[in-house]
C-alpha cells in the first residue's frame, strides 16, 4: 500500500495546541492501524491554505486607498477588514507556532479552478484601477461581500472539521467578525 506524502501530518498530542486526528491516542503515541479519520486530515490542511492564501490578499484590500480615491465609509470598511485578515493571519501564525506539525499545504484546487480565479482576480483588480467613479466603489463592495461570504463558510467550514476545541474557537470567533464585515459591506453597497 502506498502512504501518500499527505499522511505524515499524522500528528500526536492532545486538542490543546496540537493537530490531533482520531489515529492517535490519549497520551499521544500513534495508532499502528491508520484511522478511518486520517483520511480527513489533508482536506483539512487544504482548507487551511486556503484560508492562508484568503487571508494573504485580504491584508492587502486597504492598499487600493492608495490608488483610488474612496469614500471614507468604504476607506474605513477596508481598513476594517484588513485589520481582522491581519489578526486572523496572526493566529493562524500562532497556531503553526504551538504545534510544529500544522503545516497546511496546498490547496488542491485543480489547474483550472486556479486559473480561473487568476481571471476573475485580474478582471476586478482591472476595474478597480482603471474604473470609473462611483462603479469603482460597487466594484469594491461586491468582490468584498462575495470574499466576506467565501471566508465566513470557509472558517465554519474548517472548524467543523477540526479536531483542536482552541483552533475551533478561534475560528468561529473569526467567522462572526467576517459575517459582520460583511453586512457592513452590504449596508454601505445598497446606499449606492
């Protein structure tokens, strides 16, 4: 039988900090039979990759004030949110930090479900510089709301399946700041 490479995050320990599946016992030796559950540890990891790369670019989203001259509502509704992806990275930093073993790894998305979101990111950053007043601020508005909803599901997602009570929690905690942000974005969208 071939072990994918994947499989070494297999990982010992307790839910307090470390990356735990169902294949390692309570005092944190490893099962020598794999579990039935080991098999969810790469979706997991995948998910939290793409939480990262998420979280990468929306740390950046307030840079467009640089470019583009906004409203102060939608400028400070940008700083918002990427104030919340800086602390979000953060703790995702924090947990790679307290368990040496959470190394997420690529996402998995097929070539094409890559490039196509290579498109779509090429065709909103375009309108976004190179648009018009006030489009540009509804450009904005809608791809936030739209990476709001996708990162709100993602944590909820990823916490479902993760097995660390704190990881979770953070998560959630997180999940109901992005739901937050984007109502505010929807808020500031239908006043336009």
């Amino acid at each position: 039988m071939r072990i994918l490479p994947s499989l070494v995050f297999l990982i010992i320990g307790s839910s307090c900090g470390v990356f735990t599946t169902h294949g390692a016992s309570l005092d944190g030796e490893l099962s020598t039979k794999p579990s039935p559950h080991d098999k969810d540890l790469v979706p997991l990891l995948q998910g939290y990759s793409l939480l990262q790369d998420l979280t990468n670019e929306e740390v950046k989203v307030d840079d467009i004030l640089i470019i583009r001259d906004l409203s102060p509502q939608v400028g400070t509704l940008l700083k918002g949110i990427s104030a919340e992806a800086q602390s979000l990275k953060e703790d995702l930093d924090l947990f790679r930090k307290s368990d040496p073993t959470f190394r997420p790894s690529s996402s998995g998305l097929p070539e094409l479900e890559q490039a196509t979101r290579a498109g779509i990111k090429k065709m909103i950053s375009g309108r976004i510089i190179y648009g018009k007043e006030p489009d540009v601020e509804v450009d904005i508005l809608l791809s936030q709301i739209q990476g709001l909803d996708y990162g709100e599901n993602l944590l909820q997602t990823i916490a479902q399946r993760d097995l660390s009570t704190e990881r979770r929690d953070t998560l959630l905690q997180h999940a109901s700041k992005w739901k937050i942000l984007r109502q505010w974005a929807f808020s500031l969208l239908v006043k336009k």
